[in-house]
C-alpha cells in the first residue's frame, strides 16, 4: 500500500491520535518518522522550513502538499477516501460533521487542557473559581452530547464518521483529567458511544487502552516547608540548690535554635564590577532603547566574566491557549524564583494571539551556568535556556528586543510581558 504522506507526532499526542485513526479507519498508510524527538526536531531549520510555526501534528503528503492543525489535517486525510463514511456526501450532512468536530474541540477539549494546566501548576496562580467555572462548562457540553447520543448512535448518520472519531480522541483524554467515577454514571450513552468507537477494529491500535480515573484531578498545594524538630536535651543531672546563673543557662540551652543557612555557592564567585541592583534601577527609570538609555548604560556596565545572559522558552507552547492566562504562567513562574531575585533579572513575555502563542524572554544571571540560579523554581525545566553571545548580531537583537518589549518571532508579535527584577 502507498502511503498517503508523513506526519509528524508522537506516539500519545492526542492530535495525533485523532488524525491516525482517521487514516487507519479509511484503510490509508501514513508514515511516522523514525527517531522523531520533540521539542529538537521540530525546531531544526529543515523542519522549520516546511512549517515555520514548529508545531506537531504536521503533515506533508506523497505530492509534497503541506498542512498543519490538527482538523485541517483530519479532514483532509478523510478526504483522501471517499468511499469511507467519513465524510459524508451531503453538504448538510457535511455540515453536522464539522459541527461536531468543532463542538469537541472547543466545548470538550479546550476545557480539559486549561484544567490539567490549571492543577498541575502550569497556570499560576491556581485559581478555584477559574476551575470550577471551566469544569461547569465542560459538564453542560458532555450533557449536551449525552442527550443527543440518548436517541442517536452516532453523530452523523448510522456509521462512524470523522465527528465520531474525533469526540472519541478528546473524550480518551477527558477520561484521565475529568470525567471521574460519579460523572461517567450520569453519562452512559457518551461512554457507549465512546468505547463502540475506539474499540473498532482498526481504531483498537491507535487508541490503545484508555485510563478511566476514579477521581477528577485536583489541585494540591505545594507542602509548606517545615523545619525539622530537634531533638529534646538530655535531662540536667539535678543539683540541691542550683546558682541562679547556671539556671539560666539551662533554659536558655533549651530555646530551639534555627540551623544556620547553607551558604549559596553563588555568593563565593569573585565579586563582580556589574551591580545588578544598579541595572534594575536604570532599566526601571530610563527608555530602553536611544540615547542614555538602559541598554546604553547595560554595555557600558556589563561584566560578562561575573555575569551570563539567556533566552529562555517555554517547551510547551501548543498547550497555550489564552494569552492573559500565559502572562499569569510567566508571573507564577517569576513568583518561584523569589529565592533567586539578588543574582536574577528577567523579562519575558507572550508573543502571538489566543491558541496560537509562545512564552519567550531573556534572564541576566549572576556567574556562568543558568542553573543554579533557576532550579529554585520546581517547574525550572518546564523552559529551554540558551545561552546569548551579545557579539553575535541575532543573539544581540533578540536581547535587546526582549528588553524593549518589541520582540517579533516568526510574524509573532509581543502582546504582554513581565518582568522579574
């Protein structure tokens, strides 16, 4: 069998699961390629030249035909078997299908992405009514779906179609964030429709098994930390008549005392001509760019021996969706790196429009090795750092464009920022 093109994903994105399916229920081959890593491959210049927007699933067809999005790429690959029941022939019939498919995305799984994100500590801070509010939504969209299916087998006509599929690929995700125990039993017709679909012959490989939780997840706090106990004084030998003195020497040796702080081995690096406070200041009180600006002032005083600079980016950036809550990512993100804020300045910001936008910045660190400096916040490895030459002019302009808050990255445009000073 010839294959219909090469998509680029991984074995358990959901997108690509969707668009998989869709492919192996037309009888169509797609390639997968080999060795594929994300968040390396989809950023060399090669792939970056077919789709400059670096997002997975992509696809590129045996003609050299190149799309991306998810239902763009799903529709197309139903297209390409017409005599599949995927697509229906009837353009109201048509209709309904991208109804549905549109219902899925924007109903169902836009609510299950920023829930997830929103517990598991990507969106900060974590906000209960933003939770309950989403969780609300999705519960009157998955109702909705439910008295439809009461009277319906599938979507579209009697057989599955690519409305089917595709509530069938945000359902299987819904299933691990949201739809708990209790909720399923007040959903019976969407988990019959669900399991008819993915237990399909050809669907069963791709969809693989599907976690039912027992419990929606939830947001836990991070555990304040405690200081460790000590342990009790060994009792005094008891004495007739102690001196006063030596009384108040006991209890004073009884008062819990805090062990001293380790010393940051940031702190031991040769001191530096560069003061950082005398940077935020003048980037706080002068124009960034121009004459006696703070970038001006920032070359005159820099000391790259005592200090480094980065870009920095978030690795996740498909999983961005409103702009506004990407800025409150960035200022959670910030907030956990307080205990870095004497060897720190940074500037970040969210670049693009809603579900279609990247987190990107610079940081000035004390000393020569990002870490450190960093790994004080626990979602440090949720961003890539690379380290910025400002002799080399591209490294330099995005440096100082970060800075000026007038950063454009692949037609993106800056739209907010933060700053971390």
């Amino acid at each position: 069998m010839s294959s219909a093109g090469t998509v680029w994903t991984t074995p358990e994105f959901v997108n690509g699961k969707r668009i998989r399916a869709v492919a192996a229920f037309a009888g169509l081959k797609l390639d997968i390629p080999e060795g594929y890593v994300h968040f390396q491959d989809n950023k060399k210049p090669e792939f970056l030249a077919k789709f400059p927007h670096g997002k997975i699933p992509a696809f590129e067809g045996a003609d050299g035909f190149k799309l991306t999005e998810t239902p763009a790429i799903a529709r197309y690959i139903a297209s390409l078997a017409p005599n599949s029941t995927l697509l229906p022939s009837d353009s109201k019939q048509a209709a309904l299908v991208d109804q549905w498919v549109s219902f899925a995305d924007s109903e169902i799984n836009a609510h299950t992405v920023i829930i997830f994100q929103l517990v598991r500590g990507v969106l900060t801070p974590y906000a209960k009514p933003i939770h309950t509010t989403l969780a609300e939504r999705q519960l009157r969209s998955l109702k909705t779906l439910e008295s439809y299916l009461s009277t319906h087998t599938f979507l579209v006509g009697e057989r599955i179609s690519l409305a089917d599929i595709t509530i069938a690929s945000v359902l299987q995700r819904a299933l691990t964030v949201t739809i708990d125990a209790p909720l399923r039993t007040e959903l019976p017709n969407v988990i019959r429709h669900f399991e008819t679909v993915v237990n399909q012959p050809s669907l069963k490989p791709i969809f693989g098994e599907t976690q039912y939780i027992e419990k929606a997840l939830a947001f836990t706090p991070p555990p304040k930390e405690k200081k460790e106990a000590k342990p009790a004084p060994a009792p005094a030998p008891k004495a007739e008549k102690p001196k006063k003195k030596e009384a108040e020497e006991d209890e004073e040796d009884d008062i819990p005392r805090d062990e001293p702080k380790a010393k940051n081995p940031l702190d031991s690096l040769p001191k530096s001509s560069f003061n950082l406070e005398d940077w935020k200041r003048a980037y706080s009180n002068k124009d960034t760019r121009g004459p006696d600006g703070s970038l001006e002032w920032f070359y005159k005083n820099y000391d790259p021996e005592g200090f480094s600079t980065w870009r920095v980016d978030f690795k996740y950036n498909e999983e961005l969706t409103q702009t506004f809550m990407s800025s409150n990512q960035i200022g959670g993100f910030f907030n956990r790196l307080e205990a870095s804020r004497k060897y720190l300045f940074g500037s970040m910001g969210v670049l693009g429009q809603t579900n279609d936008s990247i987190i990107t910045g610079v940081l000035i660190a004390r000393g020569q090795d990002i870490k450190p400096v960093v790994d004080v916040a626990p979602d440090w490895e949720s961003y890539e750092y690379k380290r910025l030459d400002l002799n080399n002019a591209e490294d330099k302009a995005f440096f100082e464009a970060a800075l000026a808050w007038d950063l454009e990255v692949n037609g993106k445009k800056w739209v907010d920022g933060k700053l971390f000073k």
